[in-house]
C-alpha cells in the first residue's frame, strides 16, 4: 500500500456564518504569499467557495463530498488534488455549515467531521464570537467532545470586537486544552458580498483578486501561521492511491473532439474533474462565454452547460442572439448537449420573461423558494448520460422553476417524480439532449462521463449538417444512428421451462446471471399437477370470497386503505403508522428499491428474488451473501459485513424453508443499517412466533403476503410493517389507490380474530402435511436441506439422477405428469436443486409413487 506524506487541515466551524470561507481562503494566499504550494478542497457540494480557493492558489479548487463521491472515493480524490496540477506542500480543506452537520437523516455522512476522519485530518475551528465570551468555551468544549474521534486540534476566534473581548474568551477557551491560533478583529473588512445563492461568485467580482489579497494580509496578521503548518505537518502520512481520470474512462477513439463548455460570468460552476474526466476520454474541453462569444468553438462536437447565474445575468444572454442562435442549431442537429441547472435555464424558453435559447419547450422564472437538498437519481431509460435503470446521486441548489419541470422523456426519476428533459431533437435514433436542475459530479460516477464522451466521439466521427453552428463545415450524416449512445436492454427469450420470460432483465444483472425473474408459475401448464407454487388453496375460502364480492358495489369509488391500516395495526399491536398496505409483498419490495439509498445493499441468498430484481431495476448494485447447504442453510450474522446498509432476508426463507430465529435476526440490526425481513410464509409456521414486528421497529421493516395462506395471488393483497420513517418513504413512493378495493377488504378479513385463528390451526395442519413430505423423500434417498419450517421443501437431486444430465429429474417429473420449482434461478443453486410445495396428503402419494421409479424405487 503506498503512503503519502500530506500535511493538511480541515478548517470548520460550528455552524455556518461563521466564518469559514473567510479564514480558509485567507489561509490559502497567506501560505501561498509564503511561497507555499496550497492544496484547496471544499466539504460538500458547494461550487462558490472552491472559486475563491482557486483565487487564493493558483490551482483548480476542489470539492470532497461522500454523498456525490462516495466515501471510499474521499482519500483518492484528496490525493489526487494534492498532486494536480503539480505537487502542493501543504492542503487546506474548508468545512461545510456545522461540524457534525451532514446529510439529513444520515447521522452525520458527508459532514466536515465525517470526511475529516476520512482523512484522518486534524480540525481547526473558526468561531465567530461577536455575541459571546465565556460561553464560546463551553461551544468547543462539546464540540470537543461529542465525537472523540474528531481530532479538534486548534480554535480561530472570528469577529472580536475588542482585545479586551477576545481576552476574556482566550481565558475561557484555557479549561478546554485546544489552543487559540489567533483572533481576527471584527472590523478587519475582509467579508465578501452575498445574494440569493450566498456569495457573489468570484467569477463575477472585478475586485476578487484584490480582495482574497487583502484577506491574505489580515491572516497572516492575526493568526500564528507557523503553528497552523505544525498541525498540518502532524497530520498522519495517508494510505491509499491517487484517483486517476485515465483508469475511470477510456478514448474511444484517436479523434480529440471538441466539448465547448459555457464559462464567464454567467457559467461559473463545474468540478474540476469533469474536464479532467473528457480529456481522459479523449475530448478536448474548450470554454466558451455565452456573454461574448457570438458562435460555438470550432468543431464542437459536444456541449456541456453547467452551473452559475442566467438568471442575473438574463438580459445580456438574451441580447447574444448570435450565440442562442448558434448553439439551438446545434442542439437540435444532435450535438452531444448536457445541461446542469443554469445550462437547463439557458436552454429554455424564456429566463424571466427573456429569450433563452429556446431549445427546450419550458419557461424559467425566478421563485422566493430556495431549493437545496441532495437527491438520488433513477434513469427509467436510455438516455444520452444514463442507461435505463442507473442509479446516480446529485444535489439541487437553486431559487428558480421550470413550467413543465419535465419533458415527455425524463431525464430522471427523483423520489418517484419525473424531472428534467432527455430528448432526441434531430431523430437520430439516441438521446442526445440532457438537461435537468440536478448538479452531478463525475468522479463519483465515470460511467456518466464515459457515455457522454462516446457520443461526443461518435458525433465527431459522423456529424449532421449543423451549417455554422459549431463553427466549422459539417457533413451530412449517412447513417442515423449515433454509436456507442445506447445500450440496449436484452429482449424476452423463450424460457427452458416453457412460457417466455416476463420482460427484460433488470438493469445490472450479469449477463451470466440466474434469471431473477423466473417465478414459480412459469413452471406450471395444463395437464401439470402443480407443487411448484406455494399458495396453499386455488381459490380463497367461500367466507373470504364472499367478503370479495360484496365490494363489487363499490367499485366505482376509490379504495381507501384506512380500515385495512387499522387492521393491520390493530393484528400487530403497532401504531398506524407503522404499517402500509400494498399491493401483495412485490409491490413492496419495489417501494423500498425506490425509497430507499442504500449504498452497499446486501441480499442473503438463496432466497426469492424479487428484491435484488427491484433493487437492480432501481439502480442499486446488491451484494450477496450465499448460505451453504452444508450448514443448512443457516444464517450466521457475523458473515453479514459491517459496510452492508440495507440487509434483505426471508424467514422462513423461499426456497430453503428455513426458519432464522428472531434472536439471530436482532444481531443484524446496525445504526445506519435498514433490515428488511421477508415474512411472506411465517403465518404457515407454528409454534413461537419468530416475527420480528415488535414496538421498537427502528430500522426494520417486515413484510408480509396474505396470498399464500388463503389463495389470494390474483388479488395481490400484502403490508409493510416497520419503523415508521422508512414506512412514510415507501409511502410516498407508492402510486395513489395501488391497492384494490377487494385487496383491501380481504386484508381487513384476513386479519380478524376468526381468521387468525383459523391460520394458526392450518399452520398445523401444513406441518403434519411437510413432515409426510419429508418422510417420503428421506426413504427414497432424498433428504431434504436443512430443517424446513415452511410450506415447501428443497431438495437436491444430484446424488440419484446418474449419468443424465442436470435437471433430469425435474423433467423426468414434468413428463409424469408434476411440476416442480426449478432450483437454478435462485443465486446460490443449481439445476438440480427443486423446490416441492406441500399439499394434501393423496397428492403427496401420488407425487412420491411418481418419483420412486425415477430413483429406481418401486
């Protein structure tokens, strides 16, 4: 592992407005007037800030951000900007809002203190002091505190009003043992100007040069620079590797087409990566001002319109006819375009009632509401940035809307809401128009970078006529299609079991993969005795289907859910909040994929597979964990690892019938962790209940079917119960009335007392039936795995087919007259594995009589 010495410090404060930009970038040119080489970074997303480090030190300002760069990618990206463009000596990182303050909900991820750890690097505090003394020591002192694991190695004090002021503070801060590194008085006029997105980008002030001088001086005045480089100095050397653009992304040709990326005042926000990203992929990133510039760089091939002010500065874009002019051509010639929140504004319309470039059908206004929050980010299709199914992470921050807020085509689906515009404008085939308010930063998801970069390559290679557009001749295309743009889904093949599949895979899934989608019904045709499906009757009970028709009346109003939350709340003892209906299981297991961020899901296997298809379709990349039929199939919480966030597991598990006690479930509980419990089949399980629905559901949810036990699939009628946070954010992304009348209804009578009642008895009725099962298989030579619990057994069949080939036996029972789960679309399994139902007694003899001659019984 390669070590790097790396002095460095974490500037923050308790919160903002205290001070933060102002001692970081005073930091930067104060070293840098010392003729050090200075290293900047910025925790979070913020594009301003890095504007003025870069000011400061002569090098690109960077930004470290766990939510948008995931936090293995920290340390890389640190190191990388330590050595980019050229060596630096010294790094100085600036905090964001409050020290421990992150992202909402994620205790702390992404906080200045969260990627101080990650860098293992000492924290000096600014704290303004304007309106406290004494009190300011008891600030540090629970700062100091709260994380011992935050290294708080020294305090700024900010805004002094007297020396008399900050004496009195210094005397306080004496009982906290973290040293004073200096004062900075309160009239030192050294504060930048602000407006509606904080501060005035340097970009945009004639006077930033001047004044990041000024600051400079002021430092280097009031603060001990010499000890602020020994705690930077003291900082550990880092291990790990340097993030590096070229090992991300690929040239896909020997071309250098030209990106034409909006710069000036108006266009002042993009990562520094991003260009590093293109030219790795083989672009050459060229700015352009849309204020000046009367036509696109020569030979664009592509344009990339990020962040900064239209809106400010409207009235001037709009009076670059020439420009708007130029750059719609090229847009709707197909040129490669993306588009980040100012660029979707300039393409639009109208900004404020000003002609933009009109390229998208939407005006642009300014609202009084700011908007600022982080998202992640589904692509439902294809498009110029995303394949279908991709799920990314992004952050808005703006003070405008767009009327409509999406396209025909989204660009995303952001909490279940379509934003942005994805378009093909000149009927080529691909997308090839990106635009939304979502800011994305590529180091944390090349692949972005990758696909933007192969279309712009294969524009290059065979442009539209643009006319002068991108300011060189252009050709005409001979051929429509643009390469390397999409990725097709694979289509529907014809299933070895007979019957196609259900529709295309889900994004993710490796080519070589099990069929995630193959379900149990597949399995099933006419003629066929069915053991293959696990719902226990072919058609409910007459009092629950009586109960099912008499909603036909109602079925011209819409389904309310509220007496089935009862019920349900009322079955599990928990509040009402607590619990949502669904759709059966399934639907629920989409919500939580849609819901939910994990960023290292983790699937237990062998199990249904229903979750990691909606986890793929959604955009998640799950890990697996495969239980062993040499243990039985039994799960050991320890082999769960810590990373796993999202923890997915069935009890009784389909297809092993393996029962996970509640106790051994508990130790998956972690903070931080969603564990997600498959309780479809434990209403068919007697004895102790080994539920884990209780009164304290914190970071749990449980699932349930009510279509196994009473012969309900048609209906699809299910719950969710769990800590009622993460039910609100399934709920929020479930459609309005999923849940049917009649599904609703029957769950109100599924639960009743009577009802419950009766499952308990037939839960014994299933036991005596399995244990018949079992017994039969175990004298023919086929021991079941593990020790089943559910309506189902699991057996391998391996060691009594011979020489035939695998599945032999599965097929040997289709052509008499039986139809068995098939094993080799569980993750784990192969094809010799089956999974046979339990039924009535006179069925399982007539399934046993039929297997004996195949195992050369009689």
């Amino acid at each position: 592992m390669v070590t790097t010495v790396a002095p460095r410090l974490v500037v923050a404060a308790p919160g903002s407005s205290h001070g933060k930009t102002t001692v970081a970038t005073g930091l930067m040119g104060a070293l840098r007037a010392e003729g050090l080489e200075v290293a900047s970074f910025k925790v979070g997303p913020d594009y301003i800030d890095p504007g003025y480090h870069a000011l400061a030190t002569g090098r690109p300002g960077r930004n470290l951000d766990p939510h948008l760069c995931h936090e293995d990618q920290i340390r890389p990206l640190f190191l990388h900007g330590l050595t980019a463009p050229r060596p630096a000596d010294v790094a100085v990182v600036e905090g964001v809002m409050g020290l421990f303050d992150g992202q909402i909900g994620g205790d702390g991820y992404a906080s200045t203190a969260h990627v101080a750890g990650l860098l293992e690097a000492p924290v000096v505090l600014v704290l303004d002091i304007s309106s406290v003394s004494r009190t300011a020591a008891a600030l540090v002192h629970g700062l100091t505190t709260f994380d011992p694991a935050v290294r708080l190695s020294g305090v700024v004090l900010n805004k002094a009003g007297s020396v008399r002021h900050s004496d009195e503070v210094v005397r306080a801060l004496e009982a906290t043992g973290v040293e004073v590194l200096g004062v900075l008085p309160r009239n030192a006029g050294i504060e930048a100007p602000s407006r509606h997105l904080g501060l005035v980008p340097a970009a945009e002030r004639g006077d930033a040069a001047a004044a990041i001088a000024r600051l400079a001086d002021q430092v280097a005045e009031h603060l001990d620079l010499t000890r602020i480089l020994a705690l930077a100095h003291a900082a550990p050397p880092l291990a790990g590797e340097a993030w590096a653009p070229g090992q991300v992304v690929h040239a896909p040709s020997e071309r250098r087409p030209v990106v034409a990326v909006a710069a000036g005042r108006a266009f002042t926000f993009r990562y520094a990566e991003t260009d590093e990203l293109l030219r790795a992929a083989g672009c050459e990133p060229v700015p352009f001002d849309p204020l000046t510039d009367d036509a696109l760089p020569d030979g664009t091939a592509g344009v990339y319109l990020g962040g900064g002010f239209p809106e400010v500065h409207a009235p001037e874009l709009s009076a670059n006819t020439a420009l708007r002019a130029s750059l719609r051509r090229a847009v709707e010639a197909g040129v490669p375009t993306v588009a980040e929140c100012a660029g979707l504004l300039y393409l639009c319309r109208t900004v404020d009632g000003s002609p933009m470039v009109g390229a998208i059908d939407a005006e642009a206004a300014m609202t009084p509401k700011l908007t600022l929050r982080y998202q992640t980010l589904v692509a439902t299709a294809d498009s110029l940035l995303a394949a279908r199914g991709a799920r990314v992470t992004g952050h808005e921050f703006h003070r405008t809307h767009v009327d409509p807020p999406a396209g025909d085509d989204e660009a995303w689906l952001v909490d279940g809401h379509r934003v942005g515009f994805s378009a093909d404008p000149a009927g080529r085939g691909a997308a090839s128009l990106h635009a939304s308010y979502l800011h994305l930063h590529w180091a944390g998801h090349p692949q972005l970078a990758q696909r933007f970069a192969d279309a712009v390559h294969a524009w290059a290679a065979d442009p539209a006529d643009v006319s002068d557009a991108a300011g060189a001749p252009a050709t005409t295309a001979s051929d429509t299609s643009v390469e390397g743009v999409t990725q097709p889904v694979p289509g529907p093949r014809d299933d070895e079991a007979g019957g196609p599949e259900r529709g295309p895979r889900p994004s993710g899934a490796r080519a070589d993969d099990v069929d995630l989608l193959h379900h149990g019904d597949v399995e099933v045709g006419e003629g066929l005795v069915d053991l293959a499906v696990n719902v226990q009757h072919r058609e409910p009970p007459a009092w629950l289907a009586d109960v099912v028709r008499d909603t036909v009346p109602t079925l011209g109003a819409y389904p309310s859910s509220a007496a089935a939350t009862a019920a349900i709340a009322h079955a599990h003892a928990v509040p009402a909040d607590h619990v949502l209906p669904t759709s059966g299981a399934a639907e629920a297991f989409t919500l939580l994929a849609r819901a939910l961020q994990p960023r290292h899901p983790l699937v237990v296997h062998p199990q249904f597979t229903e979750p990691e298809a909606a986890l793929l379709a959604a955009g998640h990349q799950p890990e697996r964990l495969l239980l062993e039929a040499g243990d039985g199939f039994v799960l050991d919480p320890d082999r769960v690892p810590a990373h796993a966030d999202l923890v997915v597991v069935g009890n009784p598990t389909n297809p092993t019938s393996v029962l996970h006690p509640a106790e051994v479930l508990e130790r998956l509980r972690a903070p931080g962790r969603v564990l997600v419990v498959d309780e479809a089949f434990l209403d068919a399980v007697p004895g102790p209940d080994q539920s884990l629905v209780s009164a304290t559901m914190s970071g749990v949810l449980v699932l349930r079917s009510l279509t196994k036990t009473w012969g309900l699939a048609g209906l699809r009628a299910g719950y969710v119960v769990g800590d009622p946070a993460l039910v609100a954010a399934l709920r929020a992304q479930q459609p309005p009335w999923s849940v049917s009348t009649p599904a609703l209804a029957a769950t109100v009578a599924c639960l009743s007392d009577d009802a419950l009642t009766a499952a308990r008895a037939q839960a014994e009725v299933i036991a005596e039936r399995r244990a018949l099962l079992v017994d039969g298989l175990a004298a023919l030579g086929l021991p079941v795995a593990g020790t089943p619990a559910a309506p189902f057994v699991l057996v391998d069949t391996a060691g009594v087919r011979g020489g035939r080939p695998p599945g032999w036996v599965r097929e040997a029972l289709r052509e008499r007259g039986f139809a068995v789960r098939r094993g080799d679309t569980f993750p784990g399994l192969g094809p010799d594995w089956v999974r046979i139902a339990v039924r009535d007694p006179a069925t399982t003899a007539r399934f046993l009589e039929a297997l004996a001659p195949l195992l050369g019984g009689t």
